[in-house]
C-alpha cells in the first residue's frame, strides 16, 4: 500500500540520544504536516503546573514507601482540601507525582508516563503527530497499541535513527550552549565565537550538565536495554521500521530530508 504524506497518521522517531533524531521529526513537522509530541515537554508541562500552584506542603506525605507508590488520588485530594484550585486538581496531581519522581531521581512508572502522554495525545484526537521519547519501554509500547486500536488511529512507521555509540559520545561532548539565551553550538560543527563565546549574547558557553560522558553512557545503556526490546516488540507487531542513517557525509536539511523520504520509499511508504 503507497501513501500519500498527507495521509501519515502518527509516526515514532527513536534512536539513542543523541543519535539525531531532532532534525529527522523536523522533516515531519515542516513537510509531512504533522506536530512534534515530546516526552519531555509532556513531563514539563505538567510540572509547570505543579510548581505554579505554589503548593506549600511536603509532597513526601502523599507517598507510600511500603506500597513503593502513591496513596488514592482521593485521600491526596481530601489532604490538599481547598489549597488548589478544582478545575486544575488532576493535572495538579498528575504534575506533583512527575516531580515527585524526576526530582528524587527516581525512575517514572510506565503507568505514570502513559497517563501524561495520553492527556496530551488525546487532544489531537490520538493523530496528526511524531512521538519523540515515547514509547520507551515494551510496557509503554504495549499502552500505545491499546490506545491506536481502540481510538481507530495508527502508526505508519517507526523511523530508526541508526548512530555508533562513539560517533554519538563524540558528537556530544563537543555540544555547548548558552547559558543565559540557550542557543546551542558545537566545538567542531558550529563552533562559538573564539572557542568559547555565544554569537548571540556574548555569553561564555558551557558543557550541559546532562552531558557528561558517564550520563551519556548511561543513556546509551537504556536504550540496549530497554528501547531496542520495544522496537523489536513494535516491529513484531507489524509495524514497519524504516532505517535513517544518523551520521551523514554531509549535513544539511536536503541531506536529512532526502534520508528520511528515500528510506520510507524503500518500505513502500511513499
Ligand atoms: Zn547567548
């Protein structure tokens, strides 16, 4: 079966961090019409909410050690009584349990990232969108293809992102931004002013704190671990994975653009 672009419904975009993958959605979301749904943003948002409530109690209560989870969203809820607003209490709690975790540095349940991410998809009718960081793990994997059957929707594809782990520590360690007007450089590709300075505001820019190399390994090591396991599980499930080489000779938009189109016409998707 041959599809027209307009016709994609939902794609995946994977690949280990810092493989590549962001200008690869781009060519999705600038020609192909869809919108970009990040894992990230998701837990973000949700955590703005959360921090702009002002919540002044110690959100440790609401957690049950023994049941190595959170109490009833209706004994949180008789808790925090009338602190928060009622039109916002769910997003309210789903964004204390996000920050819950992510600021204890503890792992987020699938269940917990499955309820964030359906909020948001949800609102685009479960359509129309490339899904960035998610699914993650087979669990998640498993939710999504619940969701696709039940709401009539589909994934066309998952595009592969395909790096070696060298070429990716490489590339990260040489990434720099900015501070105090986040924009990004890179030593060797797009390097600031005399080595060090931003070309926007003169800032002095610096190595992010999530790119250590021992991080990097770590995120390297997840996704042996735990996302090749879901693409292999999607893949089983018929859906197709078109393979987009991360690392190309020469880059630019024309180059990734024709990476992506040429290997979804090799699976017949175009
Ligand atoms: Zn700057």
């Amino acid at each position: 079966m041959s599809l027209s672009p307009s016709n994609f419904e939902n794609i995946l975009v994977m690949g280990k961090s810092g493989a590549g993958k962001q200008p690869r959605i781009d060519v999705f979301t600038s020609d192909f019409g869809l919108k970009q749904l990040s894992t990230g943003n998701i837990f973000r948002s949700f955590m703005k909410i959360f921090n702009d409530a002002a919540y002044e109690g110690d959100i440790n209560q609401f957690y049950d050690d023994k049941k190595n989870g959170f109490i009833e969203d209706k004994e949180i809820k008789k808790t925090l009584g009338s602190s928060i607003d009622n039109s916002i209490i769910d997003d309210f709690l789903l964004g204390l349990k996000a920050h819950y975790y992510v600021s204890n540095g503890k792992y987020v349940p699938d269940s917990l990232t499955n309820m964030l991410f359906e909020s948001y998809f949800s609102k685009s009718n479960y359509k129309g969108m490339v899904l960035d960081g998610y699914p993650r793990t087979v669990a998640q994997a498993e939710y999504l293809l619940k969701l696709i059957e039940e709401k009539e929707t589909k994934i066309d594809a998952i595009i592969l992102v395909e790096n070696e782990d060298e070429a990716i520590i490489k590339r990260t360690m040489g990434r720099r931004i900015c501070p105090s007007c986040g924009a990004v450089f890179h030593l060797e590709f797009k390097p600031p002013k005399d080595g060090k300075l931003c070309t926007k505001c003169g800032t002095e820019v610096i190595l992010r704190s999530d790119d250590t190399e021992e991080k990097l390994r770590t995120r390297l090591q997840e996704f042996k671990d735990k996302t090749m396991p879901t693409i292999e599980y999607l893949s089983k499930k018929g859906i197709p994975v078109v393979k987009a080489e991360g690392n190309l000779p020469v880059f630019t938009e024309e180059a990734v653009k024709k990476s992506v189109v040429d290997g979804l016409k090799e699976s017949g998707l175009l």
